[in-house]
C-alpha cells in the first residue's frame, strides 16, 4: 500500500481517543470551532495527550480573524508553544503573515524555534498569501514539515489544481496537506486531482446536549463540534481504496 496520512481534528477530549481508534494518523486540537479554531487551554492539552497515543498537534492561534498579530499574541504564542512542549505533544500548528501578505519569516521563526524538536505545520493562514508559490519556498526555509492549505479557495474541491502544483513544486521539501471540506464523498477525487498523500479532515457532527434540565426562555440549543467516528472509518477505508486498490 502507497502510503498516506490523515490527520482529524478534535474539539474535545473525547474525540481524542475516538479517532486514534479510528486509524487516523494524526488529531490536530483546536478549541472555538466557530472562529476556526484557536488554542486550546493547557488543561484541555493534558486531557487529550492522556487521552490518545498518536501525533498530538494543538493549534497556536490566540483569536479568530486574521493572521496579523501584535506584539502580545505573539508572546502568548510562544507561551502556548512552550506548555504544548512541556505537555508532551508531537508537534504545533501555527501560522503569521506580514500585512502585506507574506509569511512572517522573522515570528514564525522565533516560533518554530521554540517548538524545538516538535514539528511544526503551517496551517491555512497559508490560503491568505499573495504568492502561494513564495510563501511555500519561505515555509520550506524556515523548517516546517507540512502546509495545510485548501489551494487558496474556501473549499479544497476548488482550489485543487493550485494543490496539485504545489505538490509538485514541493516534491520531498515538504508535505502539502489537503484540508477544508474534505469528506468521505470526495476524498477519492481529491487524491487524484491534487496527487497529495497528506489529508486533514474535521469530520464534524454537532452533539445534542445531554442535559434533562433545560431552559428554554434561552432560545440555545447548547450544541457541541465533535467528530463523527463513521464518518473518519469511511474516509480512512477511502483512502486504502484508492491507495491500494484491489
């Protein structure tokens, strides 16, 4: 079998332990699914380093919104880098930009050097440069081992033709990762459209309160992002299809 990755989100510590049983490669953690993900606490970490044995990424993103960060994120940033480091995890997520639209060499730099021996991503701040093929070479010299990119368009579907041509330009330099809007319906053609061996998916359900109690002059229906086991088991059967077929 030709070898893959797929890497699943996490929005909470249950899911941890549910998609390792799942095959996945890797759990990127995020908290705030609304805003797109943002770090999660030091406790959340812990919970979920505990929780799973496989490749732990938490998210270095201290709000949602843009990429352009003042000079106390970036402290935070770094902060949060040295808790996941401590904690024990196997690599970071992270991503600055100038605001002119590049990637911010110098930060990110200074950010990866304190990941230290964790891996490090680049994540789809990667999707807000001006030059996606400037912005690689720059995230290839600063060290990082993957971008997760939807090919500069919401959806991966889209932005595939860009994928594909990143992978090839990126040959062995670096993993270019498919992500946004990847599911069990698709991921066949997104393999052989973009040629990437590395995907990201959220493989997201909401989950229904458990509460007996509830107030309904509150108008909430107090729903939760976690992952849909079924829904990682039919993606990871997807891709050893398609990489090995019968």
């Amino acid at each position: 079998m030709m070898k893959y990755e797929l890497e699943i989100i996490a929005f909470d510590i249950q899911s941890c332990s549910e998609i390792e049983n799942c095959g996945a490669t890797r759990i990127e953690l995020c908290a705030n699914p609304l805003e797109g993900g943002t770090t999660p606490s030091a406790g959340m970490i812990k919970a979920a380093r505990s929780a799973c044995s496989i490749q732990l990424f938490p998210i270095i993103r201290p709000r949602g919104g843009d990429f352009l960060y003042s000079a106390a994120e970036f402290e935070a940033m770094r902060e949060d880098i040295q808790q996941c480091k401590s904690i024990g995890c196997d690599g970071v997520v992270l991503g600055m930009l100038t605001s002119k639209g590049e990637v911010d060499q110098k930060r990110c730099a200074q950010l990866i050097e304190a990941a230290g021996s964790m891996e490090v991503t680049f994540h789809r701040a990667f999707d807000r440069v001006r030059d996606p093929f400037e912005a690689m070479e720059s995230i290839i010299a600063l060290g990082c081992t993957r971008i997760l990119t939807s090919g500069l368009h919401p959806h991966a579907s889209e932005g595939a033709l860009l994928i594909r041509e990143l992978v090839e330009r990126a040959g062995t330099r670096i993993q270019i990762m498919v992500g946004s809007e990847v599911r069990s319906d698709n991921i066949r053609s997104l393999a052989s459209s973009t040629t990437a061996t590395c995907f990201h998916s959220s493989a997201r359900i909401d989950n229904s309160s458990a509460m007996q109690y509830s107030n309904s002059d509150m108008h909430e229906a107090l729903k939760h992002a976690t992952v849909d086991p079924m829904e990682v088991r039919r993606i990871k059967q997807a891709l050893d299809n398609y990489f090995s077929p019968s």
